[in-house]
C-alpha cells in the first residue's frame, strides 16, 4: 500500500512539474500538433507518457504523434517501439535513416561519436517534422541534463551556457521544447521502473564511457548525495540571472557605468543571501492550471 501511495505521489509530482513547465514557458498552445521524439530510453518514454496523461486535463487542445528515428544500429530491436506505441494507441512514425554507418564511418575508433550523430538525427527530425505538419518538437531533456549541458558549456566551451526549455531550431521553421525542464532525472529513472517501459540500450553513444557529459552528470550526482540542495540551487540559479552581477558587457552597460548619487537596492551584494525565487503562480489548490481538472465551458457561463 506504501509502494502505491509513493508512486502515486510521483506521478502527480512529474504531471505538476511538466504541467509547471509548460505554462510558464508556454510551450504548447491551442490546436498544436506536437512531435513526441521517442528514442527507446526512459527520458523519452516518460515525456510521452505524461504528456498523453495532460493532454486529457489540458485547458487547450492539442495532438501528439510519437517519432522514432531509427538509425540501422546492429542489434536495435526495431519491433519494439511499433509494438508499444500501437498498444498506446498514439498516432505514431518510424523513420528509418542508416546514419549508423556515416558515423561510424567519419568518425576515427576511439572518439566521441555523439556531435555528428546529434547534428544528423537533427537535420532528419525537424524535415520529419515539416512532413507530418508539427507545429511542435518535444524532446526528453530534463533538469539534470540542462545543468549537466550549462557545466559543460562552462568547463569545455568558455560560456555561461544552458539548454533553454523552448527555441526556435536553427532552421528557423521549428519550435523544439522541453516540458521535462524542471524534471531531476531520477524521478524519470523510478518512473521508468513504475512503468516498466520496454527500454532500449543505446550501443551508440550510450556505451561510451570517456564522454565529457556522462563524466559531468556523474560529478552531479555526486553532489546532489553529499550535498542535499545543490543542485536544486544550480537549476535555481539558471531562473535569476543578475547580468549586473557577471562580465557580459553586451548585457549590461559597463562603460557607461557612473555613480549616480542614489541609493541602488541592486548594488554591490554579489555575496549576499537572496532569498529563494518565488513559486511558480499557482491555483487555490497550489497547482498550475496545467495540472488540475478542468471544468468545461458551456454557452451562458
């Protein structure tokens, strides 16, 4: 009874943080046609299954089709994701594209694999999404991944740098969000035992064991173990940036910087406590409209 209470506790958590992320980002409107990108790992199993779950209490109307990109890797069980979708019942496609063997293929033994594959099965997603007239692409990204992508961003590129929840794709023709924004990946991960989604292993870039993001994500969790907090505070952090406070001189006017006689309640407190950021604007239930029942509107209300 405990175990059925948890995990119901849990899917009522992961349906208010999507449902948080999608209204404060607004990331699905009135009569979209989302593209769920289905991989075969939990991220993405998870994403479709709580999207399908709001989108019966959704205040607006929307539709999802599920897509896979199938990438001829040795082994890939390709009748398992048709299967499990068709027992769904969500409107889905497979796209078959052998970018296996041009990765493989370009890139020498021995390195990471994962920038051509990224770029490749990009370029096919958002033509894929034109083809079936998406007006959004849903990827599985959650908060872990876009904390892991700001320190890598930090540690290897030399930029402040995240993985935003929303953008226009760099085709200029899609919209790609990410409702699993304010997600940790670990409710994703007990999700996924909940479920018991039939997973697919990446023997891609998954087996890769020198890659610079798996070696950051687990600096994270070593973290969030010994430091309870932390990363709740990073992912924080990422939602009050203070360019006053940074060394972005196209964000803020620096050289033109002068005192001003007047008391700054903004000044000089690089290093002082700041309260936490405020809650997400909420109903009288304490959950985004996203997330509660909703009552329909008939003529005369």
């Amino acid at each position: 009874m405990d175990i059925e209470r948890e995990n119901h506790k849990l899917e009522k958590r992961l349906c208010r943080e999507v449902g948080r992320a999608i209204v404060d980002f607004n990331m699905i409107e009135e009569g979209d046609r989302v593209m769920v990108c289905v991989s075969g790992g939990k991220d993405s199993y998870g994403l479709l299954d709580i999207l399908l779950k709001l989108q019966q209490r959704a205040p607006v109307n929307f539709e999802l089709i599920a897509v896979n990109l199938d990438q001829k890797q040795p082994g890939f069980p390709e009748h398992v994701l048709p299967e499990y979708l068709g027992k769904l019942g969500v409107k889905f496609h497979i796209e078959n594209q052998d970018t296996y063997s041009i990765v493989k293929r370009v890139i020498p033994e021995g390195k990471t694999l994962c920038s051509l594959c990224s770029r490749l099965r990009r370029g096919i997603l958002y033509r894929v999404a034109g083809e079936l007239g998406a007006t959004k692409i849903a990827l599985g990204h959650h908060r872990d991944d876009i904390l892991q992508t700001l320190l890598l961003n930090m540690f290897f590129g030399g930029k402040l740098k995240g993985m935003p929840p929303k953008l226009v794709s760099d085709d200029g023709r899609n919209v790609v969000i990410r409702p699993l924004a304010y997600v940790p990946e670990k409710d994703l991960a007990r999700w996924a035992e909940v479920r018991q989604f039939p997973i697919i292993p990446c023997t891609l870039c998954g087996s890769q064991e020198n890659l610079q993001r798996k070696q950051v994500g687990n600096l994270l969790r070593e973290w969030d173990a010994k430091f309870p907090g932390r990363v709740e505070n990073m992912f924080n952090a990422l939602q009050n940036v203070v360019p006053s406070h940074l060394l972005d001189r196209s964000l803020f006017p620096f050289e033109t910087l002068c005192a001003t006689g007047e008391a700054n309640e903004d000044g000089d407190k690089a290093f002082d406590e700041e309260p936490c950021a405020p809650p997400a604007a909420a109903g009288a239930d304490g959950n985004p409209s996203w997330v509660r029942p909703v009552i329909p509107i008939t003529a005369g209300d």
